[in-house]
C-alpha cells in the first residue's frame, strides 16, 4: 500500500518518505496487536506526517484518533466497529435525509459503497486535504460523531442530483466527484452544522447498541461458511 498512499505527493513518493510511513505504521502494529496493519491506515498515518513535525509526533496522534477519538474495532481483522458505523449511518440518513435515502434504496444503492472508504480512511482520501484538516480538526475536539455529520452533509449538498440518479454508478459518481471537489471547508462544516442539525455521542452510542448485535451475528455466521468451504476443499 506504501506506493499508493498520495502518490503524486513529492516527499511520500520517495524512499525516504514511504520508509518513514512504514515505520509508524509498522510501529502502531507493534503497539496494538489486535489492530495490526488495516487498509485506510496508511492515508491517515502519511496525513499526519504531512503536518506534524516528526515521526514520533505522528505516531502518538494516531494512537490517539485510534485509541481515543475513533470507535472501537474500525480496524480490526473483521472491521466489526466499521461494519456498526455503517448500519448507523444509513440510520441517520433515512432520518436526517428521507428523501436521498428512499431514492436510494429503491435503486439499490448501498450507502457503504462508498462510505466505508470515508470512515476508514476519515476522509483523507477523498476530500481536498485542506478540507479534511479542517474535518479533523472538529474531530479532535467533539469525538467520532463528526465523522456521520460530515458523511451526511456530502450526501445533502448533492440531494437534487442524487434524486436524479437512476444506476448504482450515477451515484457513487456523484458522491465522488461531490467529495474530491469540495474546496471550501466552510461550506461543507456550514452544512453539517446548520442543515444536518447536532448529532449528540448519546445518539450516536444508542445506535451503537442496537446495530452491534445483528452486525455481529452476520459476522459468526461468514466465519462459519468460511470454516464450511475451508473443510470441504481440505477433504
């Protein structure tokens, strides 16, 4: 992943640059065994490189977004903790945007399609880096609940053209493009705050609760038709 991590950035592109992210990466795996190594890391991990002073800095700073700022269990080997935010992200997007979310569903549009890369990768990847350090920086002060606002905001800045939408594609394009072009931090915090409406971690933790059990069930019930086929083919 160390090549494709903002590969047109000239510093990240080098030797030296992809060793010093190999070397927070690597170390973070050290430090949390259970987390490991995850796809979505490294963009986080070479973001904050890019705006702390040293290796060591960045280090603490993701153990920080991991640890304490960011649901348990985003990064872990079943992506459980990822698996509950999507559920309840689709939650708050048929309550907080009916209209984009009853569209969607009649088309087959699964918001994860594109939301599980924004939650992962806390949307360094997708949005301007100006604009994400701007996401992050709300993120630090009030918790993982901003990381739905944002999420919500995208959708709601492009609701007329989602409405429009009629194939699966038509839509991830337009989130796409929606995400890569958007400029102006202001305007997309204006969104989350003032058109979105307050999200409080209470909310956010009861939708927690109630998605963990059902997510959990799918996910024993793959280990078992994994460990099925895994004994079929060794017999």
């Amino acid at each position: 992943d160390l090549p494709r991590t903002f590969p047109t950035h000239p510093w990240l592109d080098t030797p030296e640059g992809q060793a010093t992210l190999r070397r927070v990466l690597v170390g973070y795996s050290f430090r949390d065994s259970e987390v490991g190594y995850c796809q979505g890391l490294n963009y986080v991990a070479a973001l904050l490189l890019l705006v702390m002073q040293t290796e060591e800095d960045a280090f603490w700073m993701l153990a920080v977004l991991l640890e304490n700022v960011l649901v348990n269990d985003c990064y872990t080997d079943n992506l459980s903790g990822c698996h509950v935010e999507q559920r309840v992200f689709k939650d708050l997007l048929a309550k907080k945007c009916p209209r984009i979310a009853a569209h969607l569903e009649a088309i087959g549009f699964d918001v994860s399609l594109v939301a599980t890369e924004w939650f992962l990768c806390l949307f360094s990847k997708c949005l301007p880096s100006e604009t994400t350090m701007r996401v992050w920086d709300v993120l630090f002060n009030e918790g993982a609940k901003v990381l739905f606002q944002v999420a919500l905001a995208i959708f709601k800045m492009k609701e007329e053209e989602l409405l429009t939408a009629h194939q699966i594609g038509d839509a991830i394009n337009i989130l796409q493009a929606a995400s890569h072009h958007l400029y102006d931090p202001d305007e997309l915090l204006t969104v989350c705050f003032d058109k979105i409406g307050s999200l409080t971690t209470n909310t956010i933790t009861k939708q927690r609760k109630k998605q963990e059990p059902t997510v959990m069930a799918e996910l024993d019930q793959r280990l078992r038709r994994l460990n099925s086929v895994k004994q079929y083919d060794e017999q």
